[in-house]
C-alpha cells in the first residue's frame, strides 16, 4: 500500500518505528529520552499528521514552505487545543526565509549567514527565538545543501549574534554508506564538531542526524533528533 492514511496502519507504524528508535537508545547505552522522533509529513494530508498525533506524535517536518504553511495554517484552525511542534527541514531559498521564520519552530537546514539574517529579521517579535541548526555537507556534495565541515564554526559564531535566532546544534544528510561501521564513522564526525563548537557556544545541544537506513548508527553516535517518514506514513510521490 503506497499512501498509509489509515489511523490504525500509521498508529502502528509509529509504533513500530519507536520501538526501533528505543532499541538502538538501549544499545547505545543512553538515556531513553535523549532521542527525540521527527516524523518526516511532507507531502502528506492533514489526516495522516492527525493521525500520528492521536496516536503520541508531537514533532513534525517538513520540507515545502508552501505546503506546510498551508498545513499548519490549516492545523491551528482545525486543531486548536492540539500543539504540534514544526520543524523545518528542507532547502532554504532566501525568499521564502520569512514564512519559514513566521510559522515554524525550528530550522534544521541553514548553511549560510544570508539565510540566517533574513530569518533572524522576519521572526515575530510575539513568538520565541527560532531554534535552528547548522546544516553540514559531510561529504562535500555538489548537488547538497549544506556548510562545509571547515566553516561551520564561522557559521555559528554569526548566528549567535542574532538575538531571534537561538543555535541549538547541527544537522546533516550524508551520503549513504554501505555497512554499519562506515555509517558510524561519518556520524562521528558531526558529533566531534558539536564537540567542538560547544567549546565556544555551551548551549549547543542537538544533532540532527539519521534516518531509516541509518538510525542505528546515528543514534550510536549521538543523535538527539532522528527524522522518519516513509515507515511511518507510506511513501510518496516526491
């Protein structure tokens, strides 16, 4: 089945992809709640994110500025004594900087000081500073978003000077890796940059990292956020 829209189907997805998160957090000898789940909605209904919540979802990302302003315009209008928490994960085109700043929580993905003025600039003075994270090109992709390994303690220094903005750690996307051990090793490394900029930033507390294919490895390293969505919603067109 390609669209998983059933309350009962995502409800048991849900807890099915928890499950796997808790295993990994016992063996990685952590705190049970030191992990949190982000449970990847784009491209998904309205339905299916009511869905997860009903069944204890609280976080949830997406990638479209469009669509999900639309979706969490539409939420607090349906929904209004349900708090979600919306996190941006996506591709930030400077245009779109101030609907993102508007309506989420948190920003996963920014990879340059432009893009950070402009949210920093339209954050509502009504709302707290934005949580975001650097994001870090591991690998060096040409066709991926993100800083490189070597200027992202620039980055941050930066974003930490402006006040509606609130640095809370970093993400990344690498390439996938074929076993366990090579999935570990390019985790390490955003970990040892935490690591490191926590030496300047002490509030620094979040890695964003891993997904289906590779939750073991990130949370062995230290994942804080883990961001899922096929296996808990179904897939989708894009």
């Amino acid at each position: 089945m390609s669209e998983l829209t059933n309350a009962s189907l995502i409800a048991t997805s849900l807890a099915e992809v928890k499950a796997t998160v808790a295993r990994s957090v016992v063996q990685a000898n952590r705190d049970p709640d030191s992990v949190q789940l982000l449970a990847v909605s784009k491209r998904k209904p309205l339905a299916a994110i009511a869905a997860a919540w009903k069944a204890g979802q609280r976080a949830f990302g997406e990638n479209y500025p469009d669509e999900a302003v639309e979706k969490i315009q539409a939420w607090q209008a349906v929904h209004p004594d349900r708090d979600a928490q919306w996190h941006y994960i996506g591709a930030i085109q400077s245009r779109k900087a101030a609907v993102i700043a508007t309506h989420f929580d948190w920003v996963h993905s920014v990879d340059r000081l432009k893009v950070a003025k402009k949210l920093a600039l339209h954050r509502p003075e009504r709302r707290p500073p934005l949580s975001v994270c650097i994001q870090v090109n591991l690998d060096n992709e040409v066709n991926k978003s993100g800083v490189a390994y070597t200027e992202a303690g620039e980055l941050a220094d930066a974003i930490t000077q402006l006040p509606q903005l609130q640095l809370r750690g970093l993400m990344s996307i690498p390439a996938p890796r074929e076993n366990l051990a090579e999935q570990r090793a390019v985790f390490r490394r955003l970990s040892d940059l935490l690591e490191q900029l926590k030496a300047d930033h002490p509030q620094v507390d979040t890695l964003s990292m891993g997904m289906s294919a590779d939750l073991e490895a990130a949370i062995s390293e230290g994942a804080t956020i883990v961001r899922v969505g096929t296996a808990i919603f179904g897939s989708r067109d894009s």
